[in-house]
C-alpha cells in the first residue's frame, strides 16, 4: 500500500495517528535543525517536519536533499502543528516522519509549480504535465470532469443514448477545411477526419435511435484564430419527431441543469431574439446581455441635414455610453483612434456629450442643434452624463465595427462580470450566407438545415432573405451551441444541394449515402451541438479555453509538448505511395 491517506485529507482529529503518505515535494525549508516539507498531491499539502531531536540523523540528512518535486513516500505520525494555517484544510496537522522513501528524483523544474508561477505560456505548454500539477490547471480539469459528468447524468436521465461515431470518415459539411488521414490499404485514398458527426448523427435517427448525445471530438483545419483549436469537443445531440421548440426546451435544460449543478445559479426561462433583431440592436450575431448600450439607428434623425458622411453612408448607428460624459478629451481621441486601428476598420467616430443641464455638445455641432442631438439621445437611449458615440458606413461594416466598439467599452466600464450568466437564445438563421471571396451563396449552418416553412420559394428570387429553422445558444457574448431542424426528404434536399452549388454527381459522391437513407424513412429530426471546451470555461469564469484542455495545441496548431505535426519517414510515404512536392 502507497499511502493510508491523501495529502488533503488529514485534520486535527487524527492527531497521534499513525499515516502514510505519497506525493511530491512542493518545497521545504531548512533551519539547519529542523527541515518542513509541503508535500503535494492532486488533493491538497499536508506539511511535514523533521527535527533533530526526533528524526534520525541519517533520515534527517536525506530530508536535507530533498529537490523540488522528488516523488516521495514517508510514514509518520500526525501531530499538532505549532503555528497553525488557515489558509489550507490540513493546516492544524503536520506529520512527524519516521520514514522516508525516495520514490523518485526530479530534475529542478523549468517553472515554479505553484498557483503563481514564473513560467511563460510557451515553457509551459512544452512542459505541460508539470504545468498540470499547479492548481490553476489541475482544477480546470477537475472542473471539466464535473461538468461532462453532468451532461451525462442528466441527458441519460432525458433518454439519451451515448453513441460513438467513427472518426476515419469522408468530408464532412460543416464548411471549414478537412483533416485527412491516407489509407494504406486504399491506396491514393483519404479518410477526413470529422468536422463534426453531423451524417451519423442524422442516420442514427433514421436507424430509429430517437434521442443521441455524445461527447466527441472534431477536427476543423482552420486558421486559428485566438483560443480555437483545430481538435475541439462537441456535445453533440439528435433528437427524432421534434419540433424547434422540443430541442430549444431540451437542451435549456441541459444548460440550466448545468448553472445549477456547477454554478450554484438558477435562471428562469432564457431569452430569446431573432437573428434579425440580434444584429440590428447588437451588431452581432451572439450578443453580450449581461449589460445594455442597445445600438440606435440614427438614419432616420441624422441624415438629410448638411453633413455629407452621414449622407452617403448605408447605416448610421450610435450606442450610449454610461457615464462616458466624464471622458477627457484625450479619451475621447483615444476612443477615435481604438475604432479607426486596421482590426476594426471604421474611418472615424462622431461623438456627443449629454451633458448634466441636459444639454449636448456634439463633435458634429456645425450641423447638428440642440433638437437633433436631443433625438439621437432618444435612440440611443442616452441619459445625462453618457457620451453617444456614432459610427457610419456601410451597414454589415458598421454594425460589426460599432459591436467591437461596444464590447470594448463594456470591458473598460467592467459591465462583463465573468460570474454573471446570461444565456440568450438567437433564432432563424438566414440559410444562406453570400461569401465574397467565391461571389456565391453559402449555407450558413450546413447544407442539411431546413428552411422556415413555406420560405422555400423565396430561394429562387430573394436567396439572402430565406430563414432557416436554425438556433444558436449564446451564454455571455459566446457561441456555446448551435443547431437546427434538418430536411429529412429527399427531394428538398436535392434540392438544397442543387441551389449551393453542387452538381448531381457531386452530391451524390459526397453525400449519396445520406440521399439513400432518405428514402427508406426518415423521420422528422433536428438537434445541436455545445461547444465543450468553451461552455466549460464559460462555466469556469474564464475567457480562454486553454487552461480546461489537458493537451492543448498553440496558435500555430502545434502540440510543443510532443512536437507535432511532424515529419514521416520515406518508408512510411512509401508504404502509402505518397511523395512529397513541398515549395520551400
Ligand atoms: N453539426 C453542427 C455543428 O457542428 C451542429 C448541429 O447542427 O447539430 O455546428
């Protein structure tokens, strides 16, 4: 037996007992006559103490040798300690050892392992086993455990079954690039790694297994944008003979089980809000609601006066900054120069101060009184004290610009309190999104999402304007979920495949075999899928998903720790016949 108790375990009520214990070396402090050592497990330190009165003078040599993070095992007896701590559970004890195992030497570790550590982002993901044993990461993990463990138990509770899918599969629509994976046997063949389990998911409903749920992993070989990784987990779920509103209501429940079980907070019914309406008051299709500063179109109150960039410009829209009033002017500037930087792109800002006597003093006072400003407070909802900042240009530009102006601005004022929780609900998703870069329509969702009842029509003259049956759960400005209500005939998705773009052959090479199980009964079905990895840190209080995945990739999609990607050998090319043509 290596231990009789874990290093958080013991407390005063064991005094005088007789314990073993086995864990590492956080650091010990040597007085010369006496040695203490924090040693540490995934459970806690207890401390332990050599003195030389007590201790042996051999084992008392050895305690002095001690390096950080040598696996140690000692036994001894629990005692009080003299100066207590209250700062960790097992700080009335420590542990007179008697015995003291070496189990293992450490080399000095690249960083401190502790809650704050010296250690930079990069020799930590290099050496992120040691980074796995301070706090801030072990408890990350523990906290993914526990939420995983919660979807289990409640969407089993719901009749869920947990499916595995496979992984060596062929494209899949989820609209970014596939992973793939020569087959040896096939030669000059490719597996794709899933984008996500989309097809078998919607053949396991046609294969009659009503509810599905899996936690799973997906590959997506994007450009990574910040804190995405190209293999990510899904909780991905199915349901048959269900409407929108059966999976809206499912799967709030998940999420709501989720805040209580993990959070310790209850919430009602959770919003909702079109899409339509999500861009037009937030610029932004995941809007943050744990706070306000709704945009105001101003078209109507700003336009046809004298000022010709608001005349020439497709949207103008301004937010109400709470207490911006008290800005400097230098701020003010600053704000100007923060929109106009090349990531957000705006060509300048036009300000008004609501000032305390009610009046405004505008940045556009040469074409502007004091009964226009008095309007664009009015839209923008602008009290005395806040500073009305308006942006102008061209509308899908400028909502997104002022969105990015917004959420800034939250942060500044710390209106994006991370244990506030504000689930929302955007609902009917346009189907088809116009892609600029291959000047044609692209489904927004996937190619298997069903458009709104009746909309189908509309495809043929007005593309953009088609609904889908499609929804997004948004929790504090994030995506955390999205899915929809699929066609489940055959002829409409022909049809669908027809209008983006593929040919009849394409279709059927790519997806004939979801075609064919179409035609042997498909029941009605639709579902979604959460994104773990950042639901999890959400739930966490962070912003980054990282720290709640225990082999991270970096930004340039690399494991440091294993160094991957990585060359193969020529016989390992060979065996697949495969020759590499690199540009250099
Ligand atoms: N497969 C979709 C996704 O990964 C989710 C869904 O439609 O259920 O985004």
């Amino acid at each position: 037996m290596y231990r009789s108790h874990t290093c958080g375990e013991l407390r005063a009520s064991h005094i005088n007992k007789e314990v073993t214990l086995a864990g590492w070396v956080q650091k010990s402090r040597d007085k010369g006559f006496i040695v203490w050592v924090d040693l540490r497990d995934r459970y806690g330190i207890t401390q332990l103490v050599f003195d030389e009165e007590r201790t042996p003078k051999a084992m008392m040599e050895k305690a002095q040798n001690l390096g950080r993070e040598f696996v140690i095992q000692v036994t001894g007896t629990v005692i009080e300690r003299a100066s207590k701590n209250p700062n960790i559970p097992t700080g009335d004890i420590e542990i007179l050892v008697s015995e003291l195992t070496v189990l293992n030497e450490a080399l000095l570790p690249p960083f401190t392992i502790e809650d704050k550590t010296d250690g930079g982002e990069d020799i930590r993901m290099k050496y992120r086993y040691l980074d796995i044993r301070r706090n801030p990461v072990k408890n990350s993990l523990i906290f993914r455990h526990k939420v995983t463990q919660e979807v289990r138990n409640y969407l089993s509770k719901e009749g869920f079954i947990e499916v595995e899918t496979p992984y060596l599969i062929k494209s899949t629509p989820e609209g970014a690039r596939d992973f793939v994976v020569p087959s040896r046997m096939n030669q000059g063949q490719f597996y794709a790694l899933p984008q996500s389990p989309q097809t078998f998911k919607q053949l396991l409903m046609v294969g009659g297994m009503d509810k599905y749920f899996q936690i799973v992993k997906c590959f997506r070989d994007e450009d990574l944008r910040a804190d995405r990784q190209p293999e990510f987990t899904q909780i991905d779920c199915e349901m048959a003979f269900v409407e929108q509103e059966d999976i809206l209501n499912a799967f709030e429940g998940l999420t709501r089980h989720l805040l209580k079980e993990v959070n310790g907070v209850e919430i009602d019914q959770f919003p909702r809000m079109l899409y339509d309406d999500a861009m037009r008051l937030y610029g932004n299709d995941k809007p943050d609601i744990r706070f306000g500063m709704a945009f105001g179109e101003l078209n109507e109150v700003a336009q046809h006066k004298d000022f010709g960039v608001f005349n020439s410009a497709e949207l103008v829209v301004g937010i109400a900054v709470p207490g911006g009033n008290a800005y400097t002017r230098k701020e003010i500037d600053q704000l100007i120069d923060w929109v106009k930087r090349p990531q957000i792109g705006a060509l300048g800002m036009v300000y008004c101060r609501c000032n305390d006597d009610g009046t405004y003093k505008s940045s556009v006072d040469k074409f502007y009184d004091q009964d226009d400003l008095a309007k664009w407070a009015e839209a923008t909802g602008a009290k005395a004290g806040d500073l009305i900042c308006v942006l102008s240009g061209d509308k899908n530009k400028v909502r997104a610009q002022l969105s990015a102006l917004r959420m800034e601005l939250a942060e500044r004022l710390g209106l994006r309190n991370p244990n506030e929780f504000a689930p929302l609900w955007v609902m009917d998703f346009p189907l088809l999104e116009w892609d600029e870069e291959t000047e044609r329509y692209h489904a927004m969702h996937h190619p298997f999402t069903s458009p709104k009842p009746g909309q189908l029509e509309l495809l043929a003259t007005n593309p953009g304007e088609v609904k889908a049956n499609a929804y997004d759960l948004v929790l504090n400005g994030n995506e955390i979920g999205g899915g929809s209500i699929r066609i489940h005939d055959k002829k409409t998705q022909a049809l669908m495949f027809d209008y983006l773009g593929f040919t009849e052959e394409e279709a059927k090479a790519q997806f004939g075999f979801l075609m064919n199980a179409f035609e042997y009964g498909a029941p009605p079905h639709g579902g979604l899928a959460f994104g773990l990895d950042r639901l999890v840190a959400i739930l966490g209080g962070q912003e980054t998903i990282r720290d709640f995945i225990a082999f991270p990739k970096n930004n340039a999609g690399r494991d440091v720790m294993i160094d991957a990607p990585a060359p193969i050998d020529n016989k390992q090319l060979e065996e697949l016949s495969l020759k590499l043509n690199l540009k250099s």
